[in-house]
C-alpha cells in the first residue's frame, strides 16, 4: 500500500524567477536547507524545513509553473495533490497594485480572491454588456485575522527596496527643469536620481521634456500641479507595508490604468490584480484545502511600469509567506504522524534492529526512501542507530515515517507490525 507524503504547505509560483527568490530564503531555514528533487511525475520541487516561533518545524514544497495563467496553476496544483498532501497551499509572486492605495513593493495578503472576467457577454440595445459572475474564495477567520496581526521586519531581509520609483525621480526632475536647473548637476542628483537613463527615457515616451531638456507644454502643466500640490518639496515615498485586501484574477496582462475603477464598482477594497489566485482558491475550496496567497506590487497595471521593483517584489512576497507561516504554525502544521505511533515505537525499533543490524543496510532502506546516504551516521549499536533514524524521519527530514514504512512494506509485506503502523498512520491523516 504506496501512502502519500505529507507536507504541511505547498508553495505554488507563477514564474521560475519567483520561485528562484523563495529559494533565496534561509532566514529560520534548518540545517538541510533547500533540497531540490524530481517527483514520480516529473516535476521539480524544493523541499525544506524551517524553524518556527513555538520551537516547532513547518516543511513546505515549493515549485513554479510553466507558464502564467490560471489553467497552468490549477494543472500544476493537481498535479502536486496527485504526490502530497498538503495541510495548506499557497501562492507567492508579484502581481498588480491599486494606484493610490498602494506603493510598489508592498505586499498583498489575499482576504478575497475571484476571477473578474468570469461572466457572461449579452448585448442590451446592440451594446455589448459584460455580466460578472463574482464567485469568491475566503481564507477561515482565523488565517485572515492572523494576516491582519501580521508585520515583518525589513531590516533581516537580503534585499533592499529601491528607495526612489521612477515616477518619484521624474517627478523630480520636472521640478528641477521648472526652476531651470539643471538635474545632473544638483547636489542631491545621485541620491534623487539613481536611473538617470530610464527616467529620461520615460520622461521622453510621456512627452514631458525634450531632448534639449525643456520643458514641453505637458511637462510644464504637470510642473504646476506638483507646486500646487507639494509647495515646500516633493514628498517621500510610502513606507513598505503590508495590506489584507482583495486581490482580482484574470486571464491576461493588464495595461489599463482604469482597470481598479471598474473592480471597484462591484469590490471597492480590491488592491491587487493577478492571473492566477482564483484558481488556487477553487481547488482548495473543493479540496477543503486553506489557501493563502501573499502577492508583492511590481507595478500599477498601467502602460508605464517600473521594472526595478520586480526583483525586490517577487523577494519581499516570498519573505512575508514564509515568515507568516512559521508565525502561524499551528494553523498549518500536523503532528499526526509522530503521535499516532509513538504508543508501539519500541516494538518498531527493536525490529528494524534486529533485521537490519548493519548501517550498510541501513542506509540502503533510508535511500530507496528518498534520503541520502550522508544522512545516516555510523553507530555501532543498531537499536541506538533506528532510534535515531525514525527520530530524523519524524522531526522533518526528507524522508518522512511514511517513505520509511513503505520500504519497510515493500521487503515485510506481511508482517503486521509494519501493516499496523501504516494502517494508524492512514486513519489519522484522513
């Protein structure tokens, strides 16, 4: 009988990119670190354990789809049900943010999520009209409470975010142009203008200035707008913060800037657009799976984006789950499998010690289970050395007491003492 494993989380990228910064995390990490791996199905995922604030451990796989879209995430997540089962699946990644309501950079816990452009198209008086279908999926109370509790600190992350967007350093410059100075020659230039190239470039696209470095029509209206607004300096940007709103999914890229006003119109709170949260929130609705997607602003969804945010948003996403789960452990993580069997754990040791008294042997069964050879230490007494091997199979190791039993299954098929643990294991994770 092949059991599954059992992970507490399932962590779900759009992107290789993103996925790339989950695996950039080792703050709590324990000592395996990230171990990547190829399933039975092909795919390749990252395994780790990390430590969490009660002393316990969370284990969390992570991979990435192929491509965006919802389809790719729901193909991906069954896919990953069809080898695990997981006690929560989550989302991490960069998405759309609310102008306004939002800086870039922040990151968005999802409280509601549903897929905008399901509906239905009829024409009323030879207009086409759109009819939404505005099917939503909840976390429990209790996860959106503890998201609402949440707060991060910034200062133990690996990454900085970019202090100045570019629409802060155009800004910038338009006020420098209006008081006919010139930029790069400003005392604060290097400070307030790091991208020098791009903001000229965008300023340029918007046809705010000229080559020469004047002030077109539309550059000096805007010049007066940013005095009548801010009549002593140019505000600093937002601190980072985290939001518990609505995050919208569908089917493409967006470039519309009025795209939240229409949200709006039906979801007022709505802060964040993606292309494939709503998918996650179906199947774990159908699965009665908690799904929790924590998504980063990297940009506005408008035609002019801001690429220097993307890196520091797919990291700050993958930072803020992953310390919000080890933060909320006993939400997610099972201690079935340790308490189940520990009621007949000295009959199971005495027999792994007496049929496999050798660590060669040892070894071999800990490596048909999907561990490593290096992860078993030499003992000359083999009670001590089981003991030792189930205690690492139970306290999160790559391989879990389920691996370890099926082996065990597969060279005693008969013997009732293995079938009995197997049977309890199977009874207490339904």
């Amino acid at each position: 009988m092949t059991v599954k494993e059992q992970i507490d989380v399932l962590v779900i990228c759009a992107l290789k990119d993103e996925f790339d910064q989950v695996l950039q995390i080792e703050h709590g990490i324990c000592d395996d670190g990230w171990v990547t791996k190829t399933l039975t199905n092909g795919r390749l995922v990252a395994d780790a354990r990390f430590l969490c604030k009660d002393n316990s451990q969370i284990t969390i796989r992570a991979t990435w789809s192929t491509y965006m879209g919802r389809e790719e995430a729901c193909a991906l997540v069954h896919n990953m049900l069809a080898e695990a089962d997981f006690n929560c699946i989550t989302m991490t990644g960069i998405c759309a943010g609310r102008r306004g309501k939002v800086s870039l950079g922040d990151v968005i816990f999802a409280d509601r999520l549903w897929s905008y452009d399901a509906g239905k198209l009829v024409k009323e008086e030879g207009v086409e009209v759109f009819q939404a279908d505005m099917l939503q999926y909840r976390p429990t109370t209790a996860i959106v409470q503890r998201m609402q509790n949440f707060s991060v600190d910034l200062s133990t992350w690996p990454i900085s975010r970019p202090k100045y967007p570019l629409e802060n350093q155009e800004n910038w410059v338009i006020t420098c142009l209006d008081k006919q100075i010139k930029p790069f020659e400003h005392n604060d230039f290097d400070e307030k203008c790091p991208d020098w190239k791009s903001v000229i470039d965008r300023l340029l696209e918007k046809k705010l200035v000229t080559k020469e470095l004047t002030l077109t029509d539309r550059g000096y209206e805007l010049a007066r707008d940013l005095a009548l607004w801010y009549p002593k300096e140019l505000p600093e940007p937002d601190p980072f913060k985290i939001h518990v709103a609505p995050i919208a999914t569908g089917a493409a890229v967006v470039e519309d800037a009025g795209l939240f006003l229409k949200l709006s119109a039906s979801m007022r709170k709505v802060l964040g657009v993606d292309m494939e949260a709503s998918a996650l929130g179906a199947i774990g609705s159908i699965n009665s799976v908690p799904v929790i997607v924590a998504k980063a602003v990297s940009d506005f969804g408008d035609t002019f984006k801001d690429d220097q945010y993307r890196h520091f948003a797919s990291q700050a996403s993958a930072q803020s789950l992953i310390q919000f789960l080890r933060d909320n452990s006993d939400l997610f993580v099972s201690h079935k499998d340790v308490e189940s069997v520990t009621f007949s754990k000295d009959k199971l040791i005495d027999f792994l010690a007496n049929e496999y008294p050798d660590i060669s042997n040892a070894r071999a069964v800990w490596c048909r289970a999907g561990g490593n050879n290096s992860d078993i230490a030499s003992n000359p007494r083999p009670k001590d050395m089981w003991l030792n091997i189930w205690n690492k199979s139970v306290n999160g190791a790559n391989v879990t007491p389920m691996n370890l039993l099926n082996e065990l299954a597969s060279d005693y098929p008969e013997n009732s003492l293995i079938q009995s643990f197997i049977g309890h294991l199977a009874i207490n994770e339904k």
